[in-house]
C-alpha cells in the first residue's frame, strides 16, 4: 500500500482534512518504508529515503533513514548521491555516532572526478563536520584549496572555515593558502577567502598581525568594488557586489580594532564608503551600516566618528523599520563614548519611542534613559512621563525606575523632582519598585520645607484615586508620619500656595478652592482606602501603622476621629494575617501606655545612609546635628548629584565646598577639567546601579524601624558595636613638619565596592597645625569623595578627622594622591605623597 | 535535550515568534543568544539565524538573493514549486550557503551549477529506464 514515488505520497497527504488523518497516514507510511529498508529493497531505496525527508521535513521522526541515506551516498550515481548526502545533512548532525561512518565516503568523494560529487562532499563536510571528521579531513581540505576549479576552491574555503572553528589549532593548514587566495579573481572565490580568514583571526588571534599584512590588498579589493561600474554579474540594485564588499569591511573592522597604525590605512577606503555609497536602497544602507560598525570600533580619525554617527541619525529619519531599528541599537553601544554626538539627534529618538514597532520603542527607550542630562532632564522626563501613560505595561517597571534614578541625580529643585515623582506615582503606581518608593519616602524625610506641600498634594490625589498602589502607600506613609502638619498647613492654605501649584508645568490641580484638611477628612481616608478593593497586604499594613502614628498625630483630646482611628487599629486583631493581628494587638498595648507612646511614635528621623562609616570615635566626637548634615552630603555624593544640595545647613555647605576643592585638585593632577568630566559621564552607569540598591537596603532598614514604630533608634547602635568589634589596621600616609596622618581602611558595609578610609590628623610637635587643607585624588578607574575635615586647625590635645570614600572594583589597589597643606607656627607648607600601603583584598 | 529536540522547539519558537509580528514591525527579532531575521514573500517566510555582530540588513538581501534565484529557476515560483521539490529547494541553497556564509555572489553562477547537476541527474534517469526497459 506504500506509495510508489514521493509526488503522489505528497498529494496524498496534502488532500488529508486533519492532523491525526495526516499521522495516522504518515504512521502507516513511515511503516511500509521501515519493512523497505529491513528488506534491502535496492529499486525503492531512492523513492523512500526521499519520502523520509519529506515525513523529516513536517516534524515525523525519520531517524531510522540515516543508514539508508549513507548508502545512498555511497552509490556510484549522482543521483543516488545527491539524495543521499541531502539526508545526511537534513536526519545527522554533528553529535550522531553515526556521523563517522560518513568520513569514508567524504574522502573517496573528494578525490571525485567529477566536481559536482566533490561540491557535494564539500558542502557536507562544510554544514555538519564534528570535530572527530574535521581532523581525519583537514588535508583533504587543504589540498582542494589549491584546486584549479573555482567551484571546488571557494567551496573547500569555507571547509577550512569549519575546520577553524572547530579545532583553531589546525589554521596552519590554511593560513597561507588562505592569504594567496585573496588575489583570486572570482568572486566567489574571494568571499569565501575573506570569511576564512575573519575565521582564522577570530578562532586564533595570535595570527592577526600576520594576516594584517593583507589590510593594503583586502584595501584594494573594496576599492576596486565601489568603484567599479556597473557590473551586471554581481550587481544589487546598482551596487556591485555588497556581500563582498561587507565581508571585507568586517575583516578589516576586527583586524584594526586596538590598532592605531592600521586604523589609519583604512580612514581613507572608510570615508570613501560613507560618502559613495547610494543609501536609497536597503543594499546600499547595508554596506553603510558595516562601515558605521568599523569605525566606530577601530582607531578611526574623530571626524570620521562623527560622520558614522550622522549616518546613523540619517538612519533615524528612514522611512523602513529596519533601517531605524539597527540605528537605535548602534546608537546604544556608543551612546556611552560619544553622548553629545547622539545628543544632536534626540528629538527624532523621542520620536522613535511613538513607533508601531515596540522593538523599535524598546531601543529608543533605551537610548533615551542614555542621554538624560543636566540640561536637558525637565524636558527628556517630561517626555519620559507622557510616554509613561501610553506605554506598553512591560516597560513600565524599567520606565519608572529610570525617571525616578534620572530625577534623583539631575533634577534641578527639590520641588521639581518630588513634583516628578508624584505625576510618576499617578500615573504608574502599580508599576514601581519599592526601591523607588522609598527613595521618595526618604526624600520626602530630607525636605522639611515641602513637607506639607506634598503630603497635601498626596493627599487630594488618593481622595481621586487609591488604585495606583505605590502612590497609595507613599500616601500612606507621608499621611501618618506628617498627619499634623497636613492638618496645620490646611489651615492656613492659602492663594499663594495654588498659585505655585497651577504655575507648575508638571502638576495640574482641578480645584483651585482652598482645602481645608479636618481629622476626619483623614480618618475617612484612611478608613475608604482599607476597604477599597485594591488593598492588599501591605497597604494594609501601612494603614495600620498610619493609624497608629495619626492617633498621636492628632489632637489629644478625646474624640469622634480618635475613636475611629483605634477602632481601625483594633479591626484586625483577628486577622488572619499573622503581621496584621500581631501589630494591631501590640498597638492596641502601646496606645494604653501614655508615657511610651510618644516615643514610639514621634516622627521618624530622617533615613541616614549607613552611619556606621564614621566609626565609634568619630561619631561621638560630633554633635547629632552635624551628623546629619554629613549624611545629607554623604547621600548626595553617593548618588553622584552634581548640583549642589540646597539650603541643608551649614555642614553640607562646607562638604561641597570640600567636595570643589577635591574636584579642583583632580583636574590639576590628571591634566584638564574636561577629561574629568568625561570620565565622570563614562561610568554613570554604574554609579546607577549603585543608586538603584543602596535605597532598597535602606528601605529594608526603614520598614522594619516603619512597620514596628518601636525600636526607631536601636538598630544603627546595634550595628555601631558590631563594627567597633572588627579589627581595624592603620597605616601611617604623612608624617613630617609636625603633622601625621593616619589612614584607617575598612570596606562599607553596605556596598562591597567602597572603602571607607578615615584619616585622622595630629600634631606631633607642640604647636598646633592651622588651615589643614588634605586633599586626595584616585585613579581614573575608581571613584573618590570626601567629607570635610572636622575641624582645619589640628590641636595639640586632640585628632581631627576626615573621611574619604573610594570606589573600585574587587581586588583593584587602591592608590591615592595626597595633598596636603597647612600652617604651622605661621609657616605655610605644602606636600604632596603618593600612598599605595592598603591591601588589594581589601575589597573582596 | 538531545540535537533534535533542541532544533524542532526552536523551530517551534521562532516559528510562533515570526508569526506573531505584524506586517509593520521590522524584520529583526532578538532569540536568546541570536537574531533572528525573516522576509516575507506573499504566503512564505523566509527566516534565518545571525549572531549578534552581524549586519541584518545584509541578512535581507541573502534572502532575497535566494528567493530570486528560486524565482529564476522554476519560473515565477510558487509554494508548491518548494513543497514538490523541495530537494532542488535545497541544492539551490546549499549552492549558495554553505556552514552559514555566503559561497556565491553571482546568481548566473548558481543557477548554471545547479542546472549542471540537473543535466547529470538527467541523463543518469534516462539510461536506468532505457536499462530497465531492456531487462524486461
């Protein structure tokens, strides 16, 4: 019943209405061809392996042909053989044992007379050779390259290139025949010669400064293409030949990468092609992308990188999705080298982010977070915001992120970027990581001064709406802990206050009338949230703690709203969620308790970045206002804020000024201001990151301290005695003139990239040492800031301090610069030293 | 998983994944460690497979390179010219790409080799008959 040729079993299956009609067939089938085999059935052999690849071809398992198909390819007749290597290819691959018996007849094939059985061997060889055949065939191979026939060289070429990639060690084999058929006149020939040769320099580097002797004629040859007329046998829609011609760009990119002499060879053919090249068509777009690639990889003269960069922005402006697509992906890997190339042609990569093609908002979205800088952050978030609301829901958790990160370095007040972060929490707050939540909670805790402006803001925007969950649990959280100011600011709200409001170009307030906020405004709110259906777990348990906080918050006096609140704080002790009942018990306990609750419940101080830096001494040493002023500055570094930060007392003031004085000495010693200032901008990213976690560690420290309310200040004292304990090794930096400094390395704690070095200052004769001024610098690769010293005149009887904080990566040395000038008994000195004592591991 | 089951779910994958685009997207699509690039030609796609350093936009115009040249050869070809014959489908192909890289840049040049082939093939036919007829 089995078909007698494949056409007729094809028509069969196509005319079958269903799948299982289709495999009961093709079972029935595969069956007759299995009793074929068994049989040796010579005359149907052809026929059935045929029809097995078909039955291959739509997903059946054929993989009991695969001797057959050898048989086939064993045959004396080309046409048994051209089948039969067909199956080899299609039912083997590279990891069958079966693949060795294929060996044999390869070799008797590739001493065939005829070169259509040779091509067949080779093409072969070529698409499934493991490494076992690769070996037992490299000679072969070798010897086929120098063939007379074009058609078996360039098929043998790329054998050759299998073999490289297979086993790199064997290219000696190739090498030189390789470089002598890059003369080849054909075609064919040449392309395949190249592609063995990017081969060769990839699989071995150790042969790239020989082959780089090849970069004046691979030169040539490009040459030679492009200007070349029209050539009717290789042309593309009016270019001759842009497969050659990308090959050899390629070749020539990764052999002059690194390379400053050869880089050079190639400005000229590079800027050729980038000016010649018709870029109508997608050919000739083709050929221009290469070259962009080369140069933007190699040595390249800088106004050559220019035009590559204006070739891609030229890309940007295509009509054809591709061609826009592999612009916005090339524009993402030099974004980081050249910022104000790719800068010029922001406003069409915004305009990218409203493609159809969401591949194509994803690059532009991309490039975009990329160039937000200080000039132009209020425009780019703008756009950021408005693509927020429309944008697709897998963006959102990135998006958000990236506003908040890119506000929180850049934005110009703190108006501005709290006023940023709420449109944010609006429009996407079910969209954003707690880490972000509470980088706003903390920045909320820094601002005394639009404390009540935002948690009025907050306020009237969960009386509209309390389904944006993280604008819910900011709310929350900024409700509870400055419930009083909410309630004292509503009345005295007054014009003013709207006016500031409406002029704002980011938030718009529906009403204009004035508000006034009443205890139980706030109790129903809170009482509405805690029964909306969107309050899950965590919104719970931050209206609980609200609560708790409000009852406090609020007048003293017994009352209406007072009542609510406790009855709200007691509604869970018989809930089922563990966290709730307990809380809600231990706050029912605590609100009894009129001499503790106030302790407990007082506001939270602002969130500090780990204290702990400081060290026993050091921090008993300052007073607690002054402590947090350095924190502020501290935080403001870490996030590597250029502005500096605004009005936050005295302290701070000093640390910028500190901070100026560093950067300043950085310039002087590593040449001009501006490489400084490129090297800041390469490595943003990663200070990113760094911002990325360190609010989520933070915000692990403030939930707990946030939820319980109780042991507020016992944890940091907690971790200070724990770090007292560890040993600590001091290294003398400068000792002369009657002034020693010490350094005292230990790692952060909380960031395995950063050391913490304490220097501590005295004076080791018997005078006083005046106006200390110790500055540092660090390596390009590593990051450095510092606080002031606490205090420039260095006494007799006591030390003074200062902290440096260096980023590196693991195990780099650190190195540092010092300077260091003083005044001592009215004489100026000045010294500069060079400390390299610390131990690489001690960042591990 | 074994080399055949990795290649029929990545067969499975990319299929669904080129399927699922719409007619305005571009023709690029990133697949775990690859590119993925596919051209359309009324009611077949032509899909391959590039690393990450490759131009996709050369990628294109290797489709299109085969697809002429499949149009040269049959004739204004169709779908079924591929299904009836899809082992010409595939000398065509492995005369133009072999190991993945591109072995020919002359369609005259494919196209006369694969013709070549076909005459050999050809003759060798006619004489079985003739043979077989004679032992009859």
């Amino acid at each position: 019943m089995s078909f007698s040729n494949l056409k007729s079993m094809i028509k069969s299956l196509r005319q079958q209405k269903t799948l299982a009609d289709e495999r009961s067939l093709i079972q029935r089938e595969s069956a007759a061809i299995r009793t074929a085999f068994r049989e040796e059935d010579h005359f149907m052999r052809h026929a059935n392996v045929a029809k097995l690849i078909y039955i291959h071809m739509l997903g059946y398992p054929a993989h009991f042909g695969q001797i057959e198909c050898l048989k086939l390819a064993a045959s004396s007749k080309f046409i048994d053989k051209r089948l039969g290597y067909l199956g080899i290819m299609l039912l083997l691959d590279e990891s069958q044992e079966v693949l060795t018996l294929v060996t044999n007849s390869l070799k008797n094939d590739m001493n065939h007379s005829n070169m259509f059985v040779v091509g067949l061997a080779l093409a072969t060889f070529a698409n499934i050779s493991s490494q076992e055949m690769a070996r037992d065939l490299a000679q072969e191979v070798e010897k086929l390259l120098s063939s007379t026939n074009s058609y078996i060289r360039k098929k043998a070429a790329l054998c050759a290139m299998r073999t490289v990639r297979k086993l790199p060690e064997l290219h000696y084999y190739y090498l030189n025949p390789a470089k002598s058929l890059l003369t080849d006149r054909n075609h064919g020939v040449l392309l395949c010669a190249v592609t063995l040769i990017t081969n060769i320099a990839i699989a071995q580097p150790s042969t790239q400064s020989d082959l780089k002797k090849a970069i004046p004629l691979l030169i040539r040859q490009l040459k030679t293409l492009i200007t070349q007329g029209y050539s009717p046998e290789h042309d593309v829609s009016g270019i001759t030949d842009p497969f050659l011609q990308i090959k050899i760009l390629q070749l020539l990119r990764l052999l002059c990468i690194n390379d400053v002499a050869s880089s050079e060879l190639v400005n000229d053919i590079l800027a050729q092609v980038a000016t010649n090249t018709d870029n109508t068509k997608n050919v000739g777009n083709s050929i221009l992308y290469e070259a962009v690639l080369c140069i933007l990889d190699i040595e390249a003269e800088s106004g050559l990188r220019v035009m590559a960069i204006n070739i891609l922005g030229k890309f940007l402006g295509n009509k054809d999705n591709n061609i826009r697509y592999v612009a916005l992906n090339t524009l993402n890997k030099v974004v980081r080298m050249d910022t104000q190339a790719v800068q010029r042609h922001r406003n069409i990569i915004i305009d990218c982010l409203r493609d159809g093609d969401v591949s194509i908002r994803r690059r532009a979205l991309e490039l975009s977070y990329a160039l937000i800088n200080q000039s132009n952050v209020r425009m780019l978030t703008r756009e950021l915001l408005s693509f927020l609301e429309v944008s697709d829901n897998e963006f959102k958790n990135g998006l958000t992120s990236q506003i908040s990160f890119a506000a929180e370095r850049f934005a110009p007040n703190k108006r501005w970027h709290i006023d940023t972060i709420l449109r944010m929490l609006k429009v996407a707050g079910n969209y954003v990581r707690e880490e972000v939540l509470s980088a706003f909670v903390r920045l909320v805790s820094h601002t005394p001064e639009l404390q009540a402006y935002t948690v009025q803001k907050l306020f009237s925007a969960l009386q509209k709406d309390v389904s944006q969950e993280a604008l819910t649990l900011a709310g929350l959280w900024t409700i509870g802990e400055y419930g009083d100011v909410l309630l004292s600011a509503g009345s005295y709200e007054d014009d003013d206050q709207v006016n500031r409001v409406t002029e704002n170009d980011i938030i718009q307030v529906s009403e204009k009338k004035s508000v006034h906020v009443t205890e139980n405004d706030i109790v129903e709110l809170l009482e509405s949230i805690n029964a909306s259906p969107y309050a899950n777990t965590v919104i719970r348990q931050y209206v609980l703690v609200s609560a708790a906080k409000l009852s406090i918050r609020f007048g003293k006096t017994f009352n209406e709203s007072q009542d609510k609140l406790r009855w709200l704080i007691t509604s869970y002790e018989t809930s089922p969620e563990l966290e709730l009942q307990q809380r809600s018990i231990e706050f029912t306990q605590l609100l009894d308790m009129p001499d503790l609750v106030d302790g407990v419940l007082e506001r939270m101080p602002p969130p500090e970045i780990r204290a702990s830096i400081l060290g026993g001494t050091a921090s008993e040493a300052k007073p607690v206002g002054n402590t947090r002023s350095i924190t502020d500055s501290s935080l403001v570094d870490v996030l590597g804020d250029e502005s500096p930060s605004v009005g936050n007392g005295s302290g701070s003031a000093v640390a910028g000024g500190a901070r100026g004085n560093a950067h300043d000495l950085l310039a002087d010693i590593f040449g001009t201001g501006e490489s400084l200032g490129d090297a800041s901008a390469s490595s943003s990213v990663s200070v990113g990151a760094n911002t990325l976690v360190h609010p989520q560690e933070k915000s692990e420290k403030s939930s707990v301290t946030d939820i319980m309310g109780l042991f507020g200040q016992a944890a940091p004292d907690g971790d200070e005695s724990e770090k007292a304990s560890e040993e600590v090794k001091t290294y003398t930096a400068y000792d002369a003139n009657g002034l020693l400094i010490t350094l005292t390395p230990s790692p952060d704690e909380s960031k395995r990239n950063i050391v913490n070095i304490m220097a501590t200052f005295s004076a080791t004769g018997l005078v006083e040492c005046e106006k200390v001024n110790f500055q540092a610098a660090v390596p390009k690769s590593m990051k450095l800031q510092m606080q002031p010293i606490s205090n420039t005149t260095v006494g007799t009887e006591r030390e003074e301090t200062q902290l440096l904080r260096v980023m590196a990566q693991p195990l780099q040395h650190i190195r540092l610069r010092l300077r260091i000038s003083f005044q001592v008994s009215g004489r100026q000195v000045q010294n500069q030293v060079d400390f390299s004592e610390l131990p690489s591991d001690i960042l591990k | 998983m074994t080399q055949p089951k990795i290649k029929s779910k990545l067969i499975k994958d990319v299929t669904q994944l080129v399927l699922s685009r719409r007619t305005k997207m571009c023709n690029f699509l990133e697949y775990k460690d690859s590119k993925i690039v596919y051209r359309r030609y009324a009611s077949l796609f032509f899909i391959c497979g590039v690393s990450h350093n490759d131009n996709e936009l050369i990628a294109l115009e290797v489709i299109h390179r085969y697809v002429e040249i499949l149009d040269r050869y049959f004739g204004n070809v169709c779908e079924l010219d591929l299904i009836f014959n899809f082992q010409k489908a595939f000398s065509i192909l492995d005369e133009l790409i072999i190991a993945g890289e591109l072995q020919e840049s002359s369609k005259k040049n494919v196209l006369r080799n694969v013709s070549q082939a076909d005459a050999i093939q050809d003759t060798e036919e006619s004489q079985e008959s003739i043979t077989s007829i004679k032992s009859r």
